[in-house]
C-alpha cells in the first residue's frame, strides 16, 4: 500500500529530509585524498548531533554504519572504515536520518580530486538519470514511468542500470511502497498517489549491470570491477510535478 502522507506528516517529512540534505552537505568538503570513509562517517555523525537527529541505517537489519560510503565498484551500502580514498576515485555517500518520527534519505557520487573523463561521464549520466525521474514525477503516473526515465538516459549513454536495488516509498519507515527499479516499462506498476513521497534512485554502472554481495552480507560490487554512480533524492508528489524534499 502506498502512504499518503497529511499535511502534519508533510510537514515532518520536510524537517527530515532537510536535516538529512544539511548531514551529506557537511561532509562534501571532506572528501579529498587521503580522508578515510571513517573519518567522513564521524563528520556525519556530528552533524547529525547538532542537528537532534539518529542516522536511520544504523542497526537496520544489522547494518553498523551511520551512513554508507560506498567506493568506486561499490554500487550501495559501502561500510565507513580505514579505507583512504585516492586522487580519482569516486564515493557515494547515502544518508538516512530520523527526525521526529520521521525518515529523510538522500545519496550523492563525489569525485575525489580530478576524475578521468569516463569516470566524468558516468556521474554526469546518473545525475542526468535521476533528474529525469524526477521532472517527469507528477500524481497519476506509475512507477514503470519513473524506472523507465532512468534506464533510457542511461542505457542511451552506455551505461547499465542496477536490478537488484530500488528506490522506495518512504515516511515513517525508511522502506514503503512502491519500490522503483531503475528498469521499467511506461504505463506499467502501481499509479503514484498526490502527497505521497518517494525515495527516487539512480544507481547506474559502467559496465554490467550483474552485481554481488560480499562476505560482511551488505558491500554490494559490480561484478566486472566497473565503476558504479548512486543520486538519490526524496520527493513530495503533486499534481503537476514534484517537490524535492532533500534540500
């Protein structure tokens, strides 16, 4: 079942989404060379003190982070740890709080230092892909809608979408309905509802879209090495477009 959310719900999903938008914005300017993704959870952690909000991945289904940071080949839930990032790596850094009973959740890919152009292309497509599924996310439409607008910006640069995650309905859960590939058919799945909100994911590889978990059962990897990009942003539904929440 889709939540639609009331306009005392909206109101908290606001707060929530803007404290989690201020926890990713506090860490941009420390990723550089040489900064390890601990270091880069701890500022997050900080961040969301000062804020009064909880990180809403920590301890979910057991994951031990506060955030996720998730390096080069690493598609999603990278776990902070001693790992220094390199000059022309690339880091996703995904954000999930709880503010008041409420979840906000919002991912990012960063280049660290000067990246080579392909790694620039793959970025600049997943962004792409991701504003695309928003501009087109309105009441009415279906979830084959929003995944395909993904695909086709990403398919029709080379790239591949991942299949084994998706984006999601999110309130007072971090996980709702409706889940949105980043693979679909317009017209198909579930209509959106007004005043519903939806966790909107680009998750797009360089080469296949074939992914594996590894042993500590969360790092997700392309399983050809290839680089992976990860957007995220958290929107309202409207009648006749969306807000973006995580701002």
């Amino acid at each position: 079942m889709i939540f639609v959310k009331s306009e005392k719900e909206i109101l908290g999903m606001r707060a929530a989404n803007s404290a989690a938008a201020r926890v990713l914005e506090s860490v941009e300017k420390y990723i550089l060379p040489g900064v390890t993704t601990k270091e880069i959870e701890i500022v997050a952690a900080k961040k969301m003190k000062d804020l009064g909000v909880k990180s809403a991945c920590y301890g979910y289904y057991g994951y031990p982070g506060l955030i996720c940071t998730s390096v080069n080949s690493v598609v999603v839930h990278g776990i902070p740890s001693e790992l220094k990032l390199k000059k022309g790596d690339i880091i996703s850094v995904d954000v999930s709080v709880i503010k008041e009973g409420f979840c906000g959740d919002v991912a990012k890919t960063y280049p660290v230092g000067e990246i080579v152009p392909s790694a620039q292309r793959l970025l600049d497509a997943a962004l792409r892909a991701l504003n695309a599924a928003v501009d087109i996310c309105r009441s009415g439409i279906r979830v084959g809608d929003i995944s395909n607008a993904i695909q086709s910006v990403a398919e029709s640069r080379g790239f591949s979408v991942v299949r084994d995650f998706t984006g999601h309905g999110i309130g007072r859960k971090m996980h709702e309905d409706p889940f949105i590939p980043n693979y679909g058919l317009p017209g198909t799945g579930p209509r959106i509802p007004k005043n519903s909100c939806l966790a909107i994911e680009a998750m797009i590889n360089q080469g296949g879209w074939e992914i594996q978990v590894l042993k500590d059962n969360w790092t997700a990897v392309v399983k050809d090495g290839t680089l992976s990009a990860h957007f995220e942003q958290t929107v309202l539904v409207g009648e006749t477009g969306a807000e973006v929440l995580t701002v």
